[in-house]
C-alpha cells in the first residue's frame, strides 16, 4: 500500500497542503484555479423512477457538481449512483429489522463502499475533486482584513 503521507489514498488535499505552506514547495494542482460557472437553475430530469433518497441525491449532485457534470454524458452515472443509495435504504431497512440478517448487512457494507467510491468518481469529496484538478476558492484572512481596513478608511474620510 505504501506508507504514510505516499499519495494513496491517505493523499493530503492541495487545500490542506496550502493552508500549512507548502513547505516542499511543489506545484499545487489548486494553484491553477479554475473559475466555476455560475449555479445552474436547471436540474436534469432522472429518466428513470427514484425513491426519496435517490432523489434528493440527484438533486445535491447536479445542484452542487454542476460545474463539471455534463446532463448528456454524466446523467446515466449519477442515476446510478442514486439508484444504489435507494437500494441501501431498503437494505438498511431490512438489516435493523432482522438482526440475524448477517448475510444482508454484509451486502449493505458493500454497497455503501460502491456508493462512497462513485462519489468519489463524481468528485464529490475534496481529495477526489483536487485529482480531477477542481478546488475551492477561498479568501483568505489576511485579504477579507484588508477590505475591511479599506472599508473603515473610505468611511472615514467620507
């Protein structure tokens, strides 16, 4: 697997890495930002029939991953991904209901490392979204102060 701090999957996020100063002084993939449009007001419509959790999965994916999800292409993936977390509530539903369902609850710890993965492919988590080289864009402190600052002084000389 590789040891601690190897790039695996214990990579540290570029955001983490900036915010303790990069002190190896590598490239950051968050360095080349890339600006994100602006909200979509439209959610693609699932072509297929979702429970209520798969729904309101669809509708956080495509209202937050509109930036980099195409409704064309990516449609099929995010349903699903929505389909499996209906499946888990059912799985889930059944597994509390039976505590000899052993067989079941395996299933379910296996559908819920497929989900976390999938999410993972939709860049849904921060290590994930700085490999497909998204980041968030942050102020930092020290700029939101200088506003501030500015702010006062106009005020005053006004």
């Amino acid at each position: 697997m590789g040891a601690k701090g190897s790039g695996g999957h214990n990579k540290k996020p570029d955001s983490v890495k900036a915010r303790i100063g990069n002190p190896g002084g590598r490239k950051l993939a968050s360095a080349d930002v890339v600006s994100l449009p602006v909200a979509v007001s439209m959610i693609p419509e699932a072509h297929r029939p979702l429970g209520k959790a798969g729904s309101e999965l669809w509708d956080r994916v495509w209202s937050s991953c509109y930036a980099w999800l195409k409704p064309t292409t990516d449609a099929e993936t995010v349903l699903l991904v929505c389909e499996s977390v209906d499946e888990r509530q059912q799985l889930r539903h059944r597994v509390l209901s039976d505590p000899d369902a052993w067989r079941e609850r395996k299933a379910l710890r296996e559908l819920e490392k497929q989900i976390y993965s999938a999410l993972g492919d939709l860049g849904m988590n921060p290590v994930d979204r700085s490999r497909i080289g998204l980041s968030e864009v942050k102020e930092s402190e020290f700029v939101k102060l200088n506003q501030k600052i500015a702010q006062r002084r106009n005020a005053a000389t006004s």
